[in-house]
C-alpha cells in the first residue's frame, strides 16, 4: 500500500522526502525484514499473554522425553503472529499488482486457516475434556482430520501450478541464439553494447542441478505423442511437492526453535534465488533463467525471514509459545510455493534437507516397525523415536545443541544449493 502510495505521488508530479526510496527494491527489502521484526519481537508478547488468558496451551503427551513435562500449558497458535508479520509487510511494501505477490499472499492465508482450524479443534477437545471432568490424553485425531489437511494442501497446489501454466503474467525467458527473423513476441536487450535476444519458455521448466544447460523442460517426460499433456504432469509434482515440505515442516516443529530457524536459513536461500533470477543482468551473469517480475517477491521473503528471527525471540529455548500447526503447515508451504515459484523445486531436497531427513525418518520407523510385526509378530525400531530430532533427545542430547547443530546442517545444505548454480 506504501508502495502505490508513494507511485502515485510519483504520476501526480509530488515530491515526497524519502519517496524515491521506495523504488529501489533493496531498501524495500530491508525495511520489511525490519518491520517483521518489530511486529513479532513487540507484539508477540501482547499476543502471549492473550493465549495464556484463554488458556490456549500444549497439551504434551508422556513420550519419556526430557523436559517434556516443562512445556505443558506453554501458548499454542503463535504462528499467527508469524503469519501476521509476513503479511502486514508485504501488503504495505510489495507491488500487489504483480502476480507471484498475490500468489504468496493468498497462499499465506491459505495455509494459515488450515492450520489454525487445526490448532482450534485440538484446544476444543480438551476443552471438552475438562468440562466433563475426564482425564484429557493428546491424540492425533483431535484436531483436522489428516484427508482434510491433504485436500486443503492439494487445491493450493493446483492454484500455484495453474497460476504458473496459464495465467499470462508468469512468464520465464530463455536467450535465443538463433536467426530472429519470423520468431513472435522476441525480447532484445542490449548488453555491453550486444544485442541478445529472449522469448518466453512455451512448456514449464525448471532449474536442474549438476548438468550444463541448467534447465529442464517437463514436457521431456513424456513421449511426443502425450506432450499436450504436460500441464497434468506439472500440477500432480507440484502437489507432491507442496503436501510433502509443508508435512516435513510440520514433522520438524517438534522442539524448541528448530522448525523456525530451520525456515529462516531456508528463506534466506529462496530470497537469494529470487533476487539473482528477477535480476537480467545477475541471471545472465549466473547463467540461470530470468523471471520477469519476481524480484518483487523479495520484499516477501525478506518478511519472511524477519518473522521467523523475530519469533525466535520468544520461541528459542526455553519457548515461551509454540507455533503450532498454524505456524508449521504455513512456513513448509510457503517454502514450497516460492522454491517452485522461482524453479528451484528440484534442489527442495538439498535446501530443506533437514524437512527432508525428518520426514524419511518417520516414513521409514513407522514402515519397518510394519514390516517387522508383520513378519515376526513384534514391531522393531531403526531409531529409539521419530522425526529424527527426538532420536538425538532420546540419546541425551539437550534440546539447544540438536537445533543449533540442525542450524549447522541448514546451512551448509543451503550454501551447497546456491554454489550448485555454478556447478555443471
């Protein structure tokens, strides 16, 4: 809103102090990574403390962990502060007219309902509980049921992937080397005093790691004769993608600070992508595809970024408030949507390495203790308990050190991503 403001100014012939800052998309930038943080660090508390008034508290069930117990009746839901600090800045720093900004938004508010239905239902439950004076025991069928959470996650795939098919503001360019001459809608930009020549990529592509050309077009998948079909293809990996980083996100919120951190280095790779491929100049530099309009969507991330540091405040150990599946299910899903927005969906397994190993490590206990019980009557575990963060708990290890170390992992994962731009 900020930003229109101040164009406006601009078309009306008004010079405003300071309003030509707001054309420079790094100083945009900055200030909503700035304005995420006050909102989270200032009003976070005051949303605490209207939590515990309404007693809307975790309820921990007895897993033999240490510590566990300390955390019973800690504020649940805090992911809507987090939510609140991404949204508030982009809507008042971000060009809302550009596409991949409305996307983001809407998809913000997507999940984030998912998610606070989710964490509504688990405290009516126990309300419910209390009211009839009977012991309440956390279950995992309290709160949405796990096809609705699918269903939710599945219609917000298939918006993102037909926004990125059809609609025809979402465009991706690619240098043409050829003779120009009957060629439609060519772009020609002049560098260093050479003409280079750009059209729009017809099929969706994406960013391949390790090979020369760095890109890759989907329609290869198929035969000739099924290439019409792409777009099917397209939306069923871009739901896998969506419903698996954002339940990997969700898998990895399970102690203090883990799940949040892990999304700010995250976020911090994505902003990176995002400013190199809306940026001409960088992405011919780097080699990578340009995405007309995306650099925008830094002013997004970098809210992003801000809002989980800022929660880091109250959420580090020892948490004073959870995020809750309001906060999870929105942070995986929106790591998802912007890895795929910026073609980058292929390295999600580098990047998110850690939502990655979280989710493997529960798909393959809960597949193993299975297989076992079902082949010698007696279920067997790989790890002494799953996601893998409560593996390390179980071995002795204090919370701090098993986030700080997964940090560790984070990062490097996320320098290997970007450092795979130049490696072919």
């Amino acid at each position: 809103m900020l930003y229109q403001l101040f164009e406006w100014f601009k078309s009306e012939g008004w010079k405003i102090p300071g309003g030509q800052l707001f054309q420079f998309i790094t100083f945009r930038v900055l200030l909503a990574i700035i304005l995420s943080l006050v909102i989270t660090t200032v009003f976070g508390k005051s949303l605490i403390n209207y939590l515990r008034r309404k007693q809307v508290g975790e309820t921990v069930r007895d897993l033999g962990l240490a510590g566990e117990q300390q955390k019973k009746g800690t504020p649940t839901m805090g992911g809507i502060i987090i939510i609140l600090a991404i949204l508030i800045p982009t809507l008042l720093l971000a060009d809302l007219h550009k596409a991949y900004v409305r996307l983001m938004i809407l998809s913000t508010i997507w999940l984030g309902i998912i998610g606070f239905i989710d964490d509504y239902l688990k405290l009516r439950a126990k309300r419910i509980a209390q009211q009839q004076g009977v012991p309440y025991k956390k279950g995992d069928k309290d709160g949405l049921a796990g096809w609705f959470k699918i269903f939710g996650q599945v219609g917000l795939s298939v918006i993102i992937a037909s926004t990125l098919l059809f609609n025809e503001n979402v465009k991706v360019w690619r240098e043409y080397t050829g003779d120009i001459t009957g060629v439609k809608d060519v772009k020609t930009v002049k560098f260093d005093n050479v003409q280079r020549h750009f059209v729009e990529a017809k099929d969706p592509v994406t960013t391949i790691p390790f090979v020369k050309s760095h890109e890759f077009n989907y329609a290869k998948l198929l035969p000739p004769a099924l290439r019409s079909f792409t777009w099917v293809l397209y939306i069923a990996l871009i739901i896998f993608i969506v419903v698996a980083v954002s339940n990997g996100a969700n898998l990895t919120d399970g102690i203090d600070g883990l799940a949040t951190g892990v999304s700010a280095i995250i976020g911090v790779c994505l902003g990176v992508f995002a400013y190199a491929s809306g940026n001409l100049r960088l992405a011919d530099y780097l080699n990578i595809m340009y995405i007309p309009n995306l650099g925008e969507l830094s002013i997004f991330i970098g809210a992003l970024v801000g809002a989980c540091i800022g929660f880091l405040w109250y959420n580090a150990f020892p948490a004073q408030v959870f995020m809750g599946d309001t906060g999870s299910l929105t942070l995986g899903g929106i790591i998802a949507a912007l890895a795929i927005i910026v073609r980058k969906e292929l390295l999600i397994p580098i990047f998110c390495g850690v939502f990655l190993v979280e989710n493997i490590s529960v798909v393959v206990q809960v597949s193993y203790f299975k297989y076992t019980k079902k082949k010698y009557g007696e279920g067997k575990r790989i790890f002494l308990m799953s996601p893998l963060h409560h593996h390390y708990q179980k071995l002795g290890y204090h919370e701090s050190k098993i986030v700080t170390r997964f940090w560790i992992v984070t990062i490097l994962c996320v320098v290997f991503s970007i450092v795979t731009l130049k490696i072919r």
